[in-house]
C-alpha cells in the first residue's frame, strides 16, 4: 500500500506543492495555505515565492 503524503495544492492555478501532514484542508482537500483555500478572497495569492496565485 502506498501512502500519499506530498500533493499539488487544490487551487487550480497554484503551483505549490504540499505535506500532507502540514497542509490545511478544507473539504476533503489540501490547500497551501488560507489564501487558496478561501478562494482568494479580495485578490490575495498565497504568498509563496514563484506561485502568483491570486484568481
């Protein structure tokens, strides 16, 4: 049996990819962070170098 334990964050246009252990879900999905998982609520991106998120 494998273990997932690294995933792509759940917001579509982000390009981070996460610990499940540290990740916040919301769901049933793992997100970033709470920029993501709030659906970028007045246009903030999630704050990770490179990513750019902010839809």
């Amino acid at each position: 049996m494998t273990t997932v334990t690294q995933m792509k964050c759940a917001c579509e246009p982000c390009l981070c990819v996460v610990d499940t252990s540290q990740a916040l879900e919301k769901d049933g999905k793992f997100y970033c962070g709470e920029a993501c998982a709030n659906g970028h609520q007045n246009g903030a991106g999630c704050g990770h170098t490179g990513c750019g998120c902010d839809s």
